[in-house]
C-alpha cells in the first residue's frame, strides 16, 4: 500500500525505515537518516499540531471558494503534510494548533486528507 492507496482507503500511511524506524516524506527509495533500502508502509495515528499556515482570501479558481487555509502540519511521527484545514475560520488557525485528519471524498474518484482542530 502506497499513500494514495491508503488515502483511498481511508488511512493516511507513510512510508517507516525497517532499519532505524524513521518516518519518512515524501517517499524515497533510501532513508534519509541510515541510508537503508528496508522500507515498509506504517499508519499514521493522523494526530499533529500546525507548524504554519497561509489563508488565501482570493480564490485562484471558481472550484476554490476563498478565504481557504493550507495548512503545515506536523505529525506525530515527524512527517509534514501540507493541507487544508476544515470547519474552522482562518482568524482562529494559529500555529501549534492539535489538529487530526479527516478524509474528504472529493470527486468519486478522488479523496484528499484534510484537518481539522481536536478539541
């Protein structure tokens, strides 16, 4: 299962070194930190805070309804994931902000991960 696939089902996965357990984002044949090949695709618990965020008040396209905010999120397996927030106003985004993913069906045959605050 690659992330797509897991993102299909779903699940947000990513790729973890067999040798050292780093996680590892975007996927690479080699570990960033050990250089091994021995890779395997582990589940995310999908919990993170924000490292930063932008909020874009005009809309670039008629299928993105402005103000919307992309989000850096910070997992906590260390992995970063640039996103969309959902069901929250951008005056209340800030950064360290926990946050959790949500799956959203865009098309039939397209879903994104999203996040959204915990709590």
């Amino acid at each position: 299962m690659g992330f797509w696939e897991g993102i299909k089902e779903q699940q947000l996965v990513f790729q973890r070194c067999k040798e050292c357990g780093t996680w590892i984002h975007p996927p690479r044949p080699t570990c960033p930190k050990c250089r091994s090949f021995e890779k395997e695709w582990a589940p995310s618990t999908g919990k993170g805070t924000i490292h930063s965020w932008v909020t874009y008040r005009e809309s670039p396209h008629p299928s993105f309804k402005a103000p919307y905010s992309v989000v850096l999120v910070e997992l906590e397996e260390g992995v970063r994931l640039v996103s969309n927030m959902v069901d929250i106003k951008p005056e209340e985004i800030s950064i360290g902000m926990p946050v959790e993913v949500v799956f959203d069906d865009v098309t039939e045959g397209l879903t994104l991960p999203k996040f959204r605050k915990v709590g």
